[in-house]
C-alpha cells in the first residue's frame, strides 16, 4: 500500500455536499451520521459534519495534486461552477507558475481545494 494522507473536511449537510462533488465525479465510499468518504480517481476526501461552518469565514483548505489538472478544471466549469472572486461555489482560473499549474475550487461550505498540476 502507498502512504497516502486524506483532508478532513467540514460540510454543513452531508446531501449537499455529495451532491455538489458528484457532479465533479467523485463517489460516496462512506457515509455515517458525523462522517462520509468521497472519492474520485484515487483522490480521497473525508468530511466531518459541522452544520455551523460559516462559508464566508472558514479557512479549511486542502491541495488536490493532480496528473490531468486541466481536465479536472473542464470536469468543475461543465458543472456549471463559475469563475469569480466572490461567492461559493466558484473557481479561480489555472495559471502557470515557475513551478506547474495551479488554479482553485471553492466549495459551497467555503472550502479552499488548491488544484495543483502534477509534474
């Protein structure tokens, strides 16, 4: 087995969130009444449930590193997440830096998920 850490994360609904990220592709592996697994192409994400989380004052945040990061953004916009600085859900466009790709998802609980292309 590959060592491997997953973030923990917050949601405010468990319905609302496994609905939002389906529609990224990612499947219910898990869900119990305080936690439930997503995954999608190896890629895990275990939420907690915190009904208070404040989406315009959390400061939860991950990095997804990823081998197709540019297919993963197409999967985000043909979801219908916009581009925008304010709001949630929404997507920072994929820039190049010295280092690779980056770009941002901001989900509906105001999580930062940094999407880091893969070298």
């Amino acid at each position: 087995m590959v060592n491997s850490a997953t973030p923990n994360l917050p949601s405010s609904d468990f319905e609302k969130t496994a609905r939002f990220y389906a529609d990224l592709g990612f499947s219910e592996d898990y869900r119990g009444d305080d936690w439930m697994i997503l995954e999608r192409d190896g890629v895990v994400l275990e939420f907690f449930s915190y009904p208070g989380v404040d989406p315009l004052s959390s400061s939860f945040s991950c990095c997804l590193r990823l081998d197709d990061v540019d297919g993963f953004y197409g999967v985000c916009k043909a979801a219908g997440i916009p581009e925008a600085v304010m709001g949630q859900p929404r997507l920072h466009p994929l820039e190049n830096e010295d280092w690779g790709r980056m770009g941002a998802l901001i989900d509906p609980d105001g999580t930062l998920l940094r999407l880091i292309g893969n070298q």
